[in-house]
C-alpha cells in the first residue's frame, strides 16, 4: 500500500522511538538521581525556592542517548503567594500584553508592591549556582559520575538557563543537560508567566503545555531520524549535530524539515558521500508522494 510522503516518514519516526534504549535507560535514571538531588540541595540552603520545582527531568536533552527525548524547555516554579496582573500600557502589536503582577507578600524579589521578574530570575540563579557549588561531582546508582556546570545567558529578551552534566572534564559535549527558561505559577491563578524584557507574559497552561510538547513531538521525530540517518552512513558528533537543531526552525512539515536539515549536516562530515546519496533517495520519495513503507525503511537501516 502506499503512503504520503510525510505519513511514511512519522511512521518510521515512531518505529526508530520503539528500538531498545539501554543508554537512554541509564541516563534518565541518572537525571532523575541528580533532579532529586538538587531538590534536597535547594532544602539544605534553605532557598526561598525549596519545594517550588515541579518538572526538572521535562527540560532534559540527551546527547549521548540512542533517542533523543521528549523535552519542555520551561521549568515550572510553584511560587507560594498571590498576584494580581496588571496591564503596562505600551504599544503592542502582539496578542500577548506585557503585565505587572502586583502582591501583597512580603519576598525578595518584590519592590513597592509589584515582583520584579528580573530580580526573581536571578535569586533563582543564585541559588542554583549554590546547589551546583554543593553538589560538585554525583555518583549515581550507575556508576557514572557528572560534574554539573550552569550557564545563564540572554535569548530572545528571556534569560535562559542550561545545567550540563559532564561525564568527563575534557569533553565538549555534555551527556545530557537540563535548558530551560523559567515559568512561574502563583497559588491564586491557573496560568503560568513568562519573562521577556523585565514584563511578563501570561501563559494558559493547558494551552500552553499542549502548545509546547506537540512542538516538541514534532522536534525529537525530526531528530530521531536526522540522528538516524546521518549515524547510518557515518558519524557526526554530537556537537555537530546540535548545531544542525540550533539552525533548525520546526514550522514546515516533518518530511520538509528532515530534507531541509540534512544538507546542514554535510558542512560537519569528513564522507558526506553516502549520506548524500541517501538523500537523493528521499528527494525522489518526496517528489512522489508515493512511498511504499519498506522502502522508505530501507533508508533509514530498518527490516
């Protein structure tokens, strides 16, 4: 039977997810070992954030794994006082007003009766940087041990946060890493705010949550089969590959983006041959819009 071009390709996307996952396996156990363990080390601080992280393995990326994984790039933060949003009356194209959230509690981050989103950022990051600090190097139960690094930078007006875990000083890449910006939620409302440029942004979180992980169903299919093809025919390093996802912008359909991405990876092989004739065959599958499954499968090294 035939098949359109991009339902073939989703297809195989989901076969590649079902292959076994040892590395996966233990890397997941680990994160969830050193999610647990910067919990406990936010209570040991005392952090006017301890308890409030609600989903740090969600923000996790692999790179070492045979799958990438699903992942949400927000961490939830359930603060433990109300608000009240108030509109900033400035002109605005987007559908999204920029909003002071005005309270009553007594908080660090909070001047003259409004929370200052920047300042609640970086108490954040501070004490982040005290639990890394206190963690230094973790042994999980698999025997690995990772060294943890935090980097905060600037994109897109937001701060956004990424902790590495290195299984080795000397690597470039991390095994896995938890990339994230920060998503508040307050105990008298259902949404969640986001920051961008010292306002923030309101964010229903079905809508939102929904909104974020078919994007990022759509982004690991993609990946699983960039991943796939690519290592198939030869080898890029996870660094490369990365800078292939960072290029990449998940608007198109999963058949047009995989066909877009892979001449991204040619500039990062040492014997892009293979895969470049590999992606003849695609082309020509695409063209056609007319795939029998097996032998879109035999593209992709599957039986």
């Amino acid at each position: 039977m035939s098949l359109k071009f991009n339902e073939a390709i989703s297809i195989v996307a989901e076969k590649l997810l079902e292959a076994p996952k040892l590395i996966y396996q233990t890397y997941s156990q680990d994160a969830a070992e050193i999610s647990a363990k910067m919990d406990q080390e936010l209570i040991k601080i005392n952090s006017i954030f301890k308890g409030t992280v609600s989903n740090w393995n969600e923000t996790i990326e692999f790179y070492k794994a045979e799958v990438p994984k699903l992942n949400v790039p927000f961490l939830r933060l359930k603060m433990p006082f109300r608000v009240e949003p108030e509109r900033v009356l400035v002109f605005n194209s987007d559908k999204d007003q920029p909003l002071n959230l005005k309270t009553s509690v007594n908080h660090p981050a909070v001047e003259n009766g409004y929370l200052n989103g920047e300042k609640l950022t970086q108490l954040f990051v501070w004490d982040l940087n005290r639990v890394i600090d206190g963690i230094s190097k973790i042994t999980c139960s698999s025997g690995k041990i990772y060294k943890l690094f935090l980097i905060n930078e600037t994109v897109y007006d937001a701060s956004f946060i990424t902790i590495a875990a290195m299984e080795k000083d000397t690597e470039v890449d991390p095994s896995f890493s938890y990339e994230f910006m920060l998503s508040f939620n307050f105990t008298n409302k259902s949404f969640h705010y986001l920051l961008f440029s010292n306002f923030f942004r309101q964010v229903e979180e079905a809508a939102g949550e929904s909104y974020f992980k078919k994007d990022a169903k759509k982004l690991q299919d993609l990946k699983i089969l960039l991943q796939t093809l690519v290592n198939q025919y030869t080898k890029i390093s996870p660094y490369g590959l990365l800078k292939v996802y960072n290029a990449m912008q998940i608007e198109s359909e999963i058949g047009s983006q995989l066909l877009e991405a892979i001449p991204l990876c040619i500039p990062h092989l040492q014997n892009p041959g293979p895969l470049i004739s590999a992606y003849g065959k695609l082309l020509q599958l695409k063209q056609s819009d007319s795939v029998q499954l097996s032998e879109l499968k035999e593209v992709f090294g599957l039986k």
